[in-house]
C-alpha cells in the first residue's frame, strides 16, 4: 500500500462532531505516549501531521485523518495516564467508548503497547474489550529500536501471553524512529480493508 495523500479532517470530542459515516475507519488505542501519533505520522510519511507530544496525556481529542480519500486513521486518546485527574481519564474513556460502541464506520482497532514492558491491566482490559466487540486483535509493539534484537522474540512473547493474543503474527514489532516493520503494518492495514471489501 502507497499512501499518497493524507489530511487531519477533524479533533472532536463529541459523537454530532463525528466525519460523516460511510468511510472505513481504523482506529488505534493505547496508552498515553505509547507512540500512537508516531506511528500514524511514519505510516503516512509526513513528520507532524499528527501531534506528537513528550508530555503523556495530550492527546485529549479523538483525531480523525483522511488517507488517500479512501479510508480514515482515528487516534484515540491515550488511556492510563496518571497525573491527570480521575474526572479527565473517565471522560477519555467515555470518549472511546462511545466511539468504539456506536461507530459503524469503524473496521478494526489496532491496539500499541511499548514492547519494553508488559502490558499492563489497562492493556489487557483493551484488548479484551477489542476482541469482545469483534475485531482481530492486532498489536503493535512499538520502539523496538530501543531494545536489543535478541531480547526481541522474548518481549513478544511476553506480549503474548499476557494479552492472551492466540495469534503470533497479529503482533507486530515496530519502530517510527527506524521505519522498522512500517510495510507490514500497511499491508495488515491494506489486508483489513481488503477482506472488509473496501480495497
């Protein structure tokens, strides 16, 4: 897959803010700093059209890009992060529920854990809650870069094991820093919107 056009549509925060249905949507979820916008400005190949931050928690919006015309990124806002108060972390979790439960347009949300860690209770509740609502269950294990290659089949399977992902394949080592893996996550993306019919 090529991307050759890409533009931030919108930052909502309402359901009447939405882009208009009937474009597929994926969506990717993680905790805040995990590396979503990253992977979305790697994927894309444009350096800030989605706002990077080294302050965790900024992302307060769900952000909405138009790819190519034909489909639309979603970055959710990041889940987990401490030093916001209780009353901000349910209103984000409001924010995706309400987009994960009533969206039509959505295909499949691709979840981010930092492969240097386990995932935590936080990243095992998503996912769950992924799976439950019927979608694949593909994991990217971002800075990979920031570990050794040998420690690398040892973290992902760690991953593994405490997400509960059956599939070994539906996660995917990746680096934005490097480009690491940049072609499989668009050919995961590409295979998605295909088996959905929309490629």
């Amino acid at each position: 897959m090529k991307i050759k056009k890409s533009e931030l549509l919108g930052t909502v925060v309402r359901p009447d803010q939405y882009p208009e249905e009937g474009v597929p949507e994926i969506a990717f979820a993680g905790r805040s700093n995990v590396g979503k916008s990253s992977l979305i400005n790697c994927l894309i190949n444009r350096k800030n059209l989605a706002r990077t931050s080294g302050q965790p928690g900024k992302t307060q919006t769900l952000n909405f890009y138009s790819i190519n015309d034909e489909f639309r990124f979603v970055d959710l806002p990041g889940y987990g992060y401490a030093r916001v108060s209780r009353q901000s972390r349910n209103k984000w979790a409001k924010m995706i529920e309400t987009y994960i439960t009533s969206r039509k347009s959505l295909v499949e949300i691709i979840q981010l854990v930092d492969i240097r860690h386990t995932p935590s209770e936080l990243d095992v509740g998503m996912y769950e809650w992924i799976k439950s609502v019927g979608f694949n269950g593909i994991v990217v294990a971002t800075k990979v870069d920031k570990i050794s290659r040998g420690k690398i089949d040892k973290h992902i399977s760690d991953i593994k094991k405490t997400l509960g992902v059956e599939n070994r394949d539906f996660i995917i080592p990746f680096s934005a820093s490097k480009k690491t893996n940049r072609e499989k996550v668009l050919n995961t993306i590409e295979e998605i919107l295909r088996v959905n019919q929309l490629l």
